[in-house]
C-alpha cells in the first residue's frame, strides 16, 4: 500500500478515507510561510544596533524559508525558483542564523568577528552541499561557535576578574534564549512528524526567531573595539600635535 503526502491510499493513491481536507492544506502551507514573519522583530533589533551583517543574514532566512515552505506544499504552492535552489537556500540560511547569532556573542574583536562570520559560512556551504539534510554539519558548526563563544567569556571573566557575562545578563537574556532554542530543537529533532509538521516546524520558527532577539548583543559590545581604537588613534594624534 502506497501513501500520498495528503492522506490518500491505495496503489493509486485513490482511497480518500484518511485524506485531509483542501482547507487543512491550506492552513498548513499559510502557517509555515507566515510563522517566518517572527523573524521582522530580530531584523529590526539587528538594524537598531547596528548588527547590519546579522540583519541581512535575518532576512535572507526569512524570505528563503518562506519561499521553500510556500514551493513545498502539494495543492497550495507558489515556486518562485526552482525546488531545488529554495530547500538549499532555506537550509543553508537557517545554519547560518545559528553561527552568526552565536558568533556575534563572542567577545572578539570586530575584525575577528567578521572574519569568523565568513569562515563559518564558507563551512556551513560546503556541508550542505555535501549532505543537505545532515545534521552533523549544523551541529558541528554550531558547537564551534559555541565553544569559541565560551573562550571568549572565560577570558573576559578572567580579565575583569568577575563573572561574564553578568547575573543580570544570564537571567534577562542568556538563559532565556537558551531556554526557547532547546525547547525548539527538541521539537524539529524528536516531536515533528509528517503528520503534525506545519503545526511544529511553524512553533520552530517562532521559538528560534524569539531565542535570536532575547541573545542579540547591545549596540554597544560591537561598538567597543571602535571607540577604543578611535580614542587611541585620537591620544596618538594629540601627543603628535604636541610634540
């Protein structure tokens, strides 16, 4: 007995018993292109502090994820680009959401950060090239990013000689965005089935989108390596004028 993807049976996927309504896939395929407006917000905070790479990043993984899941539907679909072309780019701009939100916590200098957000993509790129639906890329790339994360604060705890970063920090951001990206890893990797998938992927997307705007640094953080060169560049040129 073969299935069809909308519930019909039989060898000629004929029997309409189990079949869901049109209006259930119609719902279905609004969620999944819908839920992706939750990432607006973190583009908007991206944008208000500075975080310009991290705002493009956004909405490339919005508008992609949007267009796969509008292409991917079975009776309702509108392919703005071939399938193929959409499931990479969606893929791949999800991946790269995680390494670039997590890059941006790293407490390096700009120059650095920029390069690690180039770096990881290139990674990131090849991976989905090589096994699409692998998640042992994703989670490699994500793990490295998150162990240079944690170097990072070891040494600007050790440093300041006090925590980093803050309780405050921890309480108000850190571990509520670590909370929300759990909750929605366990849901895509054990709850999400084929039966339930608009429903749990389109809370997938509203839980990632909501752990990026909770962790997203201040404008301040990646602003700090500028001022400081700029007020030793300015030192520099007053000790100059001086002499």
């Amino acid at each position: 007995m073969s299935n069809h993807s909308r519930g019909y049976r039989g060898y000629g996927c004929t029997d309409a018993t189990l079949a869901r309504p049109d209006w259930i896939e119609l719902l279905g395929t609004c969620l999944l292109t819908i839920s992706n407006g939750a990432f607006l917000p973190a583009i908007i905070v991206a944008l208000i502090r500075r975080h310009f790479i991290l705002a493009f990043m956004f909405l490339f993984n919005m508008f992609f994820s949007t267009m796969y899941h509008a292409c991917d539907e079975d009776l309702y679909k509108y392919c703005m680009f071939d399938y193929s072309t959409l499931q990479i780019s969606d893929f791949y701009a999800s991946y790269v959401s995680f390494w670039a939100t997590l890059t941006a916590l790293t407490q390096v200098r700009t120059k650095w950060r920029d390069l690690l957000y180039v770096v990881g993509t290139m990674i990131i790129l090849v991976a989905v090239i090589i096994d699409l639906h692998s998640m042992w890329g994703f989670l490699a790339t994500t793990l490295f990013a998150a162990v240079l994360m944690a170097i990072s604060w070891v040494v600007v705890s050790v440093r300041r000689k006090r925590c980093f970063p803050e309780r405050r920090q921890w309480l108000l951001t850190i571990l509520p965005g670590v909370l929300l990206a759990a909750v929605g890893l366990v849901l895509y990797t054990a709850v999400e089935t084929d039966e339930n998938y608009a429903y749990v992927h389109s809370v997938w997307h509203v839980l990632m989108a909501s752990a990026i705007v909770v962790v997203m640094p201040p404008r301040e953080v990646v602003e700090k390596d500028f001022s400081e060169q700029g007020s030793r560049n300015g030192l520099r040129a007053d000790n100059s004028a001086g002499s």
